[in-house]
C-alpha cells in the first residue's frame, strides 16, 4: 500500500524542511504551495517532494488539490509545524499494511507553545484511505468527509507553534488577513463594538480555563492573552472590509 503524504504550504521556508524529513515512511510528499513569497518551494523540492503551486483562500480546496495529485492509496495530511514521531511513522507503516475494517485514523496532536508541552491534546482525522476520502468541508477550519469506520492510533503527532513572538506576529497578520476576508465574502454579521470584546474574551477564556493553559505558567498565560489578540486583528481587519464596503455605497 502507497502512502502520499499532503502539505499545505506559504510562505514556510523555515519550517517545510524538518517537516519532510519526518516523512521517510511516505511514498511521495505532495506539497501544494499557496502563494508563498519565500523559498517554500525550492526547499521542498531539494527534499523530493512534488510541487504544485495553486492560488485562492479556501483550505479545503487546497487539501481536495492534493488529493486529486496524490497517487497512493492512502493519504497522510500534515502542516508544516507538525513532526512525525519514529513511533508514529512505523504506527503508520504497520497501520495501512494490516488494517481491514477501517478506512481513516483520528491521530493525537500534542501541541508545543514557546517549547512547552501544552496540556490539551487534540484528535484529527488525518490518515485516510484515498477512495474512502469525499472531500475536506470548511473554508477555514476545514475537516475531512470520510465514508467508512474511523480507527485510531496510539502515537501522537507533535505540533510545534510559536515558537518565538516576532514570528508569531508576522503569522498573524498573515492569517488573519485571509481569515478576515473569507468571514467578509460569507457576509459575516456586521462587527460591532460587544462582538470585539466576546470573542476576545472567549477566545482567552478558550485558551486559558478550558483548554488549561493556566497550568504552564507564564508560558500559558501568554499564549492565551495571544489567541485574544489574534481574534482581535481578525476581527479589527473585517470591520475595516465592512466600513469600507459601506462607505461605497
């Protein structure tokens, strides 16, 4: 059985590399690059994998590109931040050689912020088999629409996001100009002064109570304070669009 592993990329030329490189077990990298302004996709192909430039704003229709360009019959999704454990990749190996009752897995994301472990894990679907995969649903929370049973396994995927705070800020300007444009092509409701301060407050509250960041010190009480004010440039930069909208008409 092929696996093709999938990579969502912009402007990564920092991160692309040590990505691949926990991808030995893979057949092919697919990496499709969105408009990156860097070395993402020089970097890529030093390291084998095959580019495939592809424009717009809508993650799922970048991850249903590259399911139509993988060639193997299962599929391993993975972002540029994320590594592959030795553990895991045999898991996966063992995985899709043996396994006869289910088409996808939902894997254990670990998340690391500033190098600490953080304590909510996630689940994702993000192995899957091809033919069992009807697309990815979500403009930008995107999610897999699978038909078959769903497994899953042991070891997790290790996730490693911001890391320092000047990188952390440029990726925020970055995403949330192009979270804020797609929430004003979908007619999100008018941005008003109450909604600025509760999604702040819940995106805080979020980070900090439920997902126990409480629990990692400084380190949790920055990152929450953090997701507070990336919603808040999300949410700031619609309400530009949507004033702007308004005055010409």
């Amino acid at each position: 059985m092929k696996i093709s592993a999938v990579i969502i990329a912009r402007n990564e030329e920092d991160q692309i590399k040590d990505c691949i490189k926990t991808l030995a077990f893979a057949d092919e990298v697919i990496v499709i690059d969105n408009g990156s302004k860097d070395k993402t996709a020089e970097v890529a192909a030093k390291m084998k994998a095959k580019i495939f430039s592809v424009s717009g704003l809508d993650f799922s229709y970048l991850r249903n590109v590259g399911k139509e360009k993988a060639g193997g019959e299962w599929l391993f999704y993975i972002d540029t931040d994320e590594r592959v454990s030795e553990e895991l990749a045999k898991e996966i190996e063992k995985t899709v050689k043996t396994e006869k009752k289910s088409v996808a897995f939902d894997i254990i994301r670990q998340n690391y912020f500033f190098g600490k472990l953080w304590p909510k894990k996630e689940q994702l679907v993000r192995l899957m088999k091809k033919e069992a995969l009807l697309g990815w649903q979500g403009s930008v929370h995107e999610s897999p629409i699978v038909t078959g049973k769903i497994g899953q396994l042991e070891n997790p995927l290790l996730h490693y996001t911001h890391s320092d705070l000047t990188g952390m800020v440029k990726k925020t300007n970055e995403w949330s100009e192009i979270e804020a444009q797609l929430r004003f092509k979908n007619n999100h409701p008018r941005v008003s002064w109450w909604r600025i301060f509760r999604v702040m407050f819940s995106s805080f509250w979020q980070s900090y109570v439920t997902d126990g960041g409480w629990q990692v010190g400084t380190t949790g009480l920055i990152e929450s304070i953090y997701q507070s004010f990336s919603t808040f440039i999300t949410y700031a930069k619609l309400w530009e669009k949507q004033n702007n909208r308004m005055q010409k008409c």
